[in-house]
C-alpha cells in the first residue's frame, strides 16, 4: 500500500501510537488533547465508557465545544490523506457496546467532509458501537431536495440513504433547509432549530419598532415563527431566480417604514440574497437593516458583498467554522450552539424528550 500524504489541517483527531503500522499512512496528523478545554464549566462533569462523541476534521472547534458542555473527552480518531487524495480512518479506542455520536457538518470541502463522515460511520460499526448517532450541524445538499429541472438527481436523499447504508442508526440536525427532508431518511431524525440562541441574542439588543423580514415565500413560516417570539411585525420580501445562485428582489410585502428590520434565513452562501434584500428593505424606507442565519456558508463573494451592505450587523451560528476573512469582517458576528447541541446530545442517549429544546 502507498503511504500517506499531507494531513489535512485543523484536523481535530489523536494519532495513536498504532497508527504508525504499516496499514497506517506515514505521517502523523494533528495532535488534539482527549481532555475538554475551556473555563466553563460543563453541565455535568461525568466519565462513561459507553458513551462516546467522536468528530471529524469538519468543526473541530463545535465538537470541543459540545463535550466542554458534557464534561466529556472528545473521542480518539485518526484521519489523514494517502498520496492520491484518499481518505484514510482509523477509531483509536475501544467502543463496542458504545452510544456513540459523531459530530461532522458536511461543509466546504462538502465531498470531502462526507466521505470523512461515511467513513467514520463504517469503522465504528465494525468497531461493533452499539449506536451511531450522526450529528450534522450543517446538512450538505439540502437545497437539492426535489425535482426543479429535467434529469437532475435528488442529492438530499441520496445523502440520505448513503448516511444509513453506512451504519447511521440515528441523525440530529440542525435547521434543516427544508423540513420534510427529514422524510428522506429511513432511520430517526431529530431536528433541531438554532433560534433559542438567535432569539436571546436579539433580545438583548432590544431593537426599537422590529419588523422580521423572510428573504422569500419560502422562508415565512421560519420568519412567522421567530417574530412571533420576538413580539414584533412581519414582512416578506419577493424575489424572482433568474439562475442559479443569481436573485433579482423584487418588491418588499409589509410595512417596513422608518423600522428596524432584521432579515431572517437558514443559509447565507453567496449573499447575493441577502444583500438585495437589504438594498429593497433600505429603498422601502426601512431605518436600519441586521440579518441573521444559521449556516454561514460565505461561499464566493459573500463576505465582499456582507462588508459593502447597508447591513448592520450580521449573526451567524457555528455550525459552520469561519474563515480568517469572515472572522476580520465586523459585520459579521458568531454565536456559539454547542450548549444546545449538548442538551439536545444528552437528552438522546438518556432516551428523553427534546422537545424542550424548542422555543
């Protein structure tokens, strides 16, 4: 067997002196502590052999962040590159008989990072983990969730069912693009929703005279939902695809008039929705414009975009790790969900209720 190329950097894995043999690729990755850093305290300090969380290279920092809240070691794993780019896995410690949860958003890299996580998933079953619980903070291919076009695929579901041909007995997901995707799968779903951590955040901001604004008709049930939390009013604007990543807005429904609004959607990836969105709401009269999104996906000329907005701020969480430039960018703020994601953890591998995780 050819020997390993470079590992991947930020890797957030152990390499265990047995990683070194010879089915083992050359060099060694990234060195990660088994311990939960932090000054916070964690909910419940605890040791337990039979329940695990394990993490890809994906979202080093929310995997430590969520076992910082367990009182838990981030599970020992070994992931690395052979020379012609193949992911190379390999547990480094006993799970078998394990509740085991692994968390890996499937963010760019997206192929990449899924083939980490189907790869992760296959090795613990045949480590004989008595449960796989997949936690994916960022669901990759949502967006392709129906037939739009002649011949095209239905990527969500293929992720799907490539997730439970893996061994996947269980998924936690957060915000979704499209609920009914968790039809998709044969196997439990827990969807979760990151707006108990927006909604605090924009409390404590007490906006004056908020109005909550859906970017499209798609997303007003979501806007429904948080103004209604918010106590504040509701508008949607519309907005016509005249290709792929490319929207034109336009004309905003609901009086935005001299108020602040705050433009509330899943996903931010190119921004070219946001920010038209916000130019229509500034155009309409509108006093001062934030947005706030789960998934920071901040492709292309996102963050340019973001920077030249009329946009206040914008709030994203950390399902998704930001880039150097995205982290400089003042626009741009980050809030943390390990502790949701945590309780959400806990709450599954104590077989009780999640539902008090939702606002």
């Amino acid at each position: 067997m050819e020997t390993a190329a470079k590992t991947s950097t930020g890797s957030p894995v152990i390499t265990a002196e047995a990683a070194t043999s010879a089915m083992a690729p050359e060099k060694k990755s990234s060195t990660q502590s088994s311990e939960p850093k932090g000054e916070k305290k964690p909910v419940r300090a605890r040791h337990d052999d039979k329940w695990k969380i394990f993490s890809g290279t994906a979202n080093d920092g929310l995997a430590r962040e969520i076992c910082e809240y367990l009182g838990l070691p981030l599970g020992q794993a070994h992931i690395d590159k052979f020379s012609d780019g193949e992911t190379y896995v390999q547990i480094m410690e006993n799970v078998r008989g394990a509740d085991v949860f692994l968390v890996q958003p499937t963010c760019d890299p997206v192929n990449e990072h899924l083939m980490q996580l189907l790869l992760l998933i296959d090795a613990l079953k045949r480590a004989s983990a008595r449960r796989i619980t997949v936690v994916i903070p960022y669901f990759g291919y949502a967006r392709q969730d129906r037939k739009d076009k002649p011949r095209v695929p239905i990527s969500s579901k293929l992720v799907a069912d490539l997730l439970t041909t893996a061994g996947a007995d269980r998924a936690l997901v957060v915000d979704m693009h499209a609920p009914q995707i968790q039809g998709f799968f044969n196997i439990p779903v827990d969807h979760l929703f990151a707006s108990p951590v927006l909604v605090g955040h924009f409390k404590e901001l007490q906006l004056p005279d908020l109005t909550v604004v859906s970017p499209d008709a798609g997303g007003v049930e979501r806007a429904r939902f948080f103004a209604k939390k918010m106590d504040s009013a509701l508008a949607i604007v519309d907005k016509r695809r005249v290709e792929m990543d490319v929207t034109e807005v336009m004309h905003v429904i609901g009086d935005v008039h001299d108020r602040t609004c705050l433009i509330l959607d899943d996903i931010i990836d190119t921004a070219g929705t946001l920010v038209k969105t916000c130019q229509a709401l500034l155009d309409a009269g509108a006093r001062q414009v934030y947005a706030c999104a789960t998934h920071a996906v901040l492709s292309g000329p996102a963050i340019e975009r973001i920077a030249k907005s009329g946009l206040v701020q914008c709030v994203v969480t950390n399902t998704i790790p930001l880039t150097e430039a995205a982290n400089a960018e003042p626009k741009i703020k980050q809030l943390k969900i390990g502790g949701l994601v945590g309780r959400a953890i806990q709450s599954i591998h104590e077989e009780t209720s999640v539902s008090r995780l939702f606002l």
